[in-house]
C-alpha cells in the first residue's frame, strides 16, 4: 500500500475550484429542500406512541398496515422484532389527542376480525419532549463542531481548524439535506448516524492533515500547493480502502438490516461517500486558500533555532 501511494502522482488541485463549486451546490440544494420541505421527523422528535403486540402466529404487516388505515390512522411505522409474531406499531400522537385509551383502540383494531394478539407494551413520547430532544440534538451537534475547531486549532493550526469545521459542517448539511430531498424519516438512529459521520469524517480529515504537516516539514523545495497534493496522494490508497470496506458493510446492513435501522444505515451511506470526498477536496483546498504554510506549522523551537543560527553567520 505504501509503494502504491508513492507512486501515485494525481493532480487534486487541478479541480480543486471544480470540487468547491460542485459542493456549494449541493449545499445550496441541500438548504434550500430544507427550507422548502423540511424534515419528515420521526416520532422521537414529533412525539408518538409505541406499541408492541404479540400475535398467536406469524404476523402479516401489510394487512395490519391495511387494518389501520382504514381506521383512519396514517403514517404507522408496523415492523416485527424479535420473532416474526411479535411486531412494533409506532404511532404519531396529534396535539390535543388523548392517550389513555390508545393501546385498547388499537388492541380492538387488531383483533376486529378475531385474530389473537396480545399487549405487551406501551410507550409513550409527548410532543413536548419531541420538541425538547430537537433541540438537544440540534444542540449536540454544534457544541461538538465548536470542541472540533478548538482540537484542530490546537493541535495543528487555526487555518486547518476552519478547513475541518467547513468540511465537517459540509457533510452534515448535505446529509441532512440529502434526508430532506428524498423524504426520508429523520429520527434519533438518523441523528446517531450523523454524530458517527462527523467522527468517521474528522479521523479521516486528521490523517491528510498529519501528513501535510510532515511533508511540510521534510520537502523543502515545492509550493504549498506541491506539499498539500503529494499528502493527499499518500493518504489516498488508505483513505480508499478504509472508505471501501466502511461502505461494503453499510450496503450490506441497508439491503438486509430491515426497516429498523435503514434510516441509521441511508444516513451513514450517504455521509461516509460525502465524508471521503471532502476530506479530500474541501478540508485541505480551503486550509491551502487560507494560506497554510511551512512556517505555520514549524514548531518555535525550530524557528528560534534557525534564527540563531543566522545571527551567528
């Protein structure tokens, strides 16, 4: 791998604009389908209920789907876990709704055509708290690209710490936004998958920059430009296979894993090929616009040394 990655000789910046360009459009799709469609929360954000049934044999989700539309309630998440006759109905909860008999409506629903079922629980989330964990999730995100720009701004330089924060708030609003333009169930799983995404993202961000800054500090001849895309050809085998075998996992979970973590698994699809891509083009093309240079990044006590001995000459 290491051989392979020395050999490699791709010129990243030759499209360097082209790449910043083609993600300001797709930041600027992703925004606008959020403000004209917003998001299909799921009940963890708008509030709901949720019901898990036994039945005496293996349930039939689309005739219970069937069964609950023609009684007029809509949009029901119906999917089996566990074993096939135990199934989870979720359901949205509208505002000024009584819950004290939901679980029995739905009980006389089920059985209406004299099949067994049997309750064996009944969770309820207020649209209050859905409200409250928005705005926690909302939260947790910003708080952790803030710590993001702190950690990179110490450990490396602040030019470097506005290029992974731009990177980093560049995969989460096409995701997000991704979410949006294909009407996707946005709940707490999805909001997991976006807080892993920006981690995946950020650990692939810092390998490119450990390079950079080695390199800067070995290659004594070239520009910054030649320093900045002979890392990301080193990186590059590394940053593929890692990607790669990520995403053969993830594929296989969103064919098979089933409807209960195909939000989780879309979300991380879709982050992790967004997340490789701007770790590549985004994080390092704008830290590079910025003016990132060996002096940057030399330590001072090799800067005082040089200094010294200039004096003495």
């Amino acid at each position: 791998m290491t051989l392979l990655s020395e050999r490699l000789n791709l010129d990243f910046l030759k499209v360097g604009k082209v790449a910043l360009g083609f993600s300001l459009l797709l930041i600027l799709i992703s925004v606008g389908s959020l403000f004209k469609n917003g998001l299909d929360f799921g009940l963890d954000f708008t509030g709901g209920a949720m019901i898990e049934v036994q039945f005496e044999k293996d349930a039939d989700l689309p005739k219970i789907r069937q069964q609950l539309e023609t009684n007029g309630i809509e949009k029901a998440v119906v999917q089996t876990f566990g074993s096939n006759d135990e199934v989870k109905i979720r359901l949205p909860i509208l505002k000024g709704q009584e819950t004290e008999n939901l679980s029995k409506n739905l009980m006389d629903i089920l059985s209406a055509d004299g099949t067994k079922v049997k309750l064996k629980e009944t969770e309820i989330i207020h649209p209050a708290i859905g409200d409250e964990m928005t705005e926690q999730g909302i939260l947790a995100v910003v708080i952790m690209l803030i710590c993001i720009m702190l950690y990179v701004a110490v450990r490396f330089e602040w030019k470097f710490s506005v290029g992974a924060v731009a990177a980093l708030a560049h995969d989460v609003i096409i995701t997000v936004g991704m979410f949006s333009l294909l009407h996707l169930e946005f709940d707490l799983t999805v909001l997991a998958a976006i807080l892993a995404v920006i981690g995946y993202s950020l650990n692939d961000t810092i390998v490119v920059y450990d390079r950079i800054r080695e390199n800067f500090l070995k290659i004594r001849k070239g520009t910054p430009g030649d320093v900045v895309n002979r890392s990301l050809n080193q990186t590059l085998t590394r940053t593929l296979i890692t990607s790669g075998t990520t995403l053969f996992v993830l594929f296989a979970l969103f064919v098979w894993g089933g409807q209960t973590i195909h939000g989780f698994s879309s979300a991380l699809l879709i982050g992790i090929m967004i997340g490789t891509y701007s770790s590549i083009y985004v994080a390092s093309t704008l830290a590079l616009y910025l003016g990132v240079s060996r002096e940057d990044l030399m330590p001072p006590q090799l800067e005082k040394e040089g200094a010294d001995q200039e004096a003495l000459m």
